[in-house]
C-alpha cells in the first residue's frame, strides 16, 4: 500500500483460480504459506493502518477499534439444468442466481468428492423450479426458496449444508 489511506480492501471473486495472499506470506511466513490458497472461495483481504493513538485521527476513526466489514457480492455461479445456454461439465457457462436449490447444489459440487456426474439434474430441475414460484409473504411476494449468505470458513462442512438446507426448506435425497 501506498499508505495514502487508512483501509486497503482486496477480494478475490472465488472463481478457482485463487493463489495465496502475497502480503500474508511475507507477514505470517510460518503461517501463511502458498498452499494457503481458498480456491473457489470468495474472500477479501482488509488491512487497516492505524495513524497511532496519539494522532487525533485515530479517536475519529478508530475509537471502537476497526470497523466491521460487509460485502454483498453475486459470486459462485450455479448450474441450471432448465437454461439450455448452460453446460454442467463447462462453469463458465453458469450464472448467478439466488435459487435455494442451484445453490445447495453448487455448494455440494465444491466437496472434493463429488463431480457434477453424481447429481440428479432432472430431479434438481424439477424442484428448482418449484423454488422459483413465487409465494405470498407477510409484506408481499418473493420466490419460493432463496438462498444468500456468509458461513464461517472454520465452520464444518456438514453443519454448514445443513444450515444451508434447513434456510432453504431442502433436504437431500438419494436417488439410484
């Protein structure tokens, strides 16, 4: 950083091309090492830079300590077995979408264990599709089962799906 600024924000859009953070090699080089990688996992690198606790910036900026980060972001595209523009085996081919059931699906597809292959695409559709319609709400209408959010990196993945799928009104089934 220049030093021009008190915050440095930095994302990475968790596309699969990910490489480990620069800086957190140089600063953390026991701990931070070029396996550190997060790929296709949206994240973001903040560094804030204090003026020191005698400057009179520092009360104005930093009086709570630093400041909590928010990003809303549409990332982790999904594969939609209804749009024909769509290749399962070709994710540059997915689009964004809030739908609880693509992105239950597209979480799933990130276990190391499971190909797009092991998936029931004419079923998915079927209750993406149910996903979609749209219900009335106590201040209106919106879609079925939406799906957004954060989940903590540290968090296991199992209980993760499961947070995911209870948000969604989803459960996973089985099929031959």
């Amino acid at each position: 950083p220049d030093l021009a600024s008190w915050v440095y924000i930095r994302s990475k859009p968790g596309d699969g091309t990910e490489t480990a953070w620069t800086d957190l090699m140089s600063e953390f080089p026991t701990l931070w090492t070029p396996d550190h990688k997060c790929q296709g996992i949206f994240q973001s690198n903040i560094l804030y830079i204090s003026p020191g606790f005698t400057d009179p910036k520092f009360v104005k900026m930093f009086q709570g300590g630093e400041p909590d980060y928010t990003n809303t972001s549409r990332v982790n595209h999904c594969y939609d077995p209804r749009d024909a523009g769509q290749d399962r085996n070709d994710d540059t081919t997915w689009l964004w979408t809030i739908n609880g059931v693509l992105c239950a699906a597209r979480i799933m597809l990130s276990y190391p264990d499971l190909t797009v292959a092991d998936f029931d695409w004419d079923f998915i559709a079927d209750e993406a599709a149910k996903a979609d319609e749209v219900v009335a709400t106590k201040t209106g209408t919106e879609a079925r089962s939406r799906c957004s959010g954060v989940w903590l990196s540290e968090s296991k993945r199992g209980e993760t799906m499961q947070q995911v799928l209870d948000s969604i009104g989803a459960e996973i089934v089985l099929t031959d």
